[in-house]
C-alpha cells in the first residue's frame, strides 16, 4: 500500500510537529486500509479561521468558518478539460492518484477539543479522517449517512488509541 500525506511544512505558526505528523500519517494509512485504498497522496494544509471562512465562502457559498474542508480530485465536472499526455513512443508518464486535499482550521480544533473535553491531537486526527471518508465520497447529510461516518471515523481513531 503506498498512500501518502504532503503537507505544507512552512507552518511554524501552528507548532505542528513531526509527531503529529506522523499520528497523521498513520491514521491516513490505517483509514486507507479501512476503506480498500491502495494508493493515492492526501495534501494536508493547517490554516486559520479568517482563511478557512474564505475558502467556505467561495466554494461552498457558506459565509462562515468552518473546522474542516475537503476538495476531492476524483470529482468530475462537465466543464472541466481533460488532460491528455502526448508521449514519443516508449516513452511514460508516472501521474500519482491524488485523492485531494484537506483543510483544517486550527483555532477550530483547538476550541472544539476543549469544548469536547478531549486533547488537539484527537481533534485534529477526527478531523484529518473526516476529510479523507469525505475524499472517498462519505457524507453525512442523512441520520443514516451520518451515522456510518461517525462510525468509521471512531474505528480509525480508535486503532491508533485516539479515544475521547
């Protein structure tokens, strides 16, 4: 199995370390196991609230701060081109299965973890695995939806001791 995280590692501003990285890393490779993913690259980047909020507004049309957006590549739309690759004979392009990218909000996190009574790194590992089951096409716009995502999203976390 070969799925990886990419983030945006010029972000001093949240403190954010290789060991959460890695507890990242980890609930990313154990929700791909969960799920049936064999490969693929998440990106990952930690923002604020004021860019968070924007980034609702524009693409969702909600104009409000949100804890966490996902933007899936496997999407399509009628009007968007496709890529053609015109390779010399023998020649071979390796393109990687990028499943999408995840924003969180950090101050969210932060504010909900001590709402919720448990630590950032379990509220930002929540997070992190919401975005992916989002990535993979999981909503939670129905009791029923809502409540297979919450139980994925548990089994994940609960794996790597990420209980509440």
């Amino acid at each position: 199995m070969s799925v990886q995280l990419a983030w945006d590692n010029n972000q001093e501003q949240y403190n954010i370390s290789d060991e959460l990285i890695s507890l990242l890393t980890q609930l990313l490779e154990k929700a791909a196991e969960m799920e049936g993913v064999d490969e693929g690259e998440v990106a990952l980047t930690f923002v604020n609230d004021e860019e968070i909020h924007e980034l609702n507004k524009e693409y969702r049309g909600i104009d409000r701060p949100t804890d966490v957006l996902s933007f899936a590549m496997n999407e399509t739309l009628d009007e968007e081109l496709d890529i053609v690759y015109e390779l010399e004979e023998g020649e071979s392009v390796d393109v990687p299965d990028v499943l999408g990218d995840i924003i969180i909000s950090v101050p969210t996190a932060i504010a909900q973890s001590e709402e919720y009574g448990h630590s950032v790194e379990r509220e930002l590992g929540f997070l992190f695995v919401h975005g992916f089951l989002h990535l993979l096409g999981y909503d939670h716009q129905d009791e029923t939806s809502e409540a297979e995502m919450m139980g994925k999203q548990e089994a994940v976390l609960a794996s790597v001791g990420l209980t509440r």
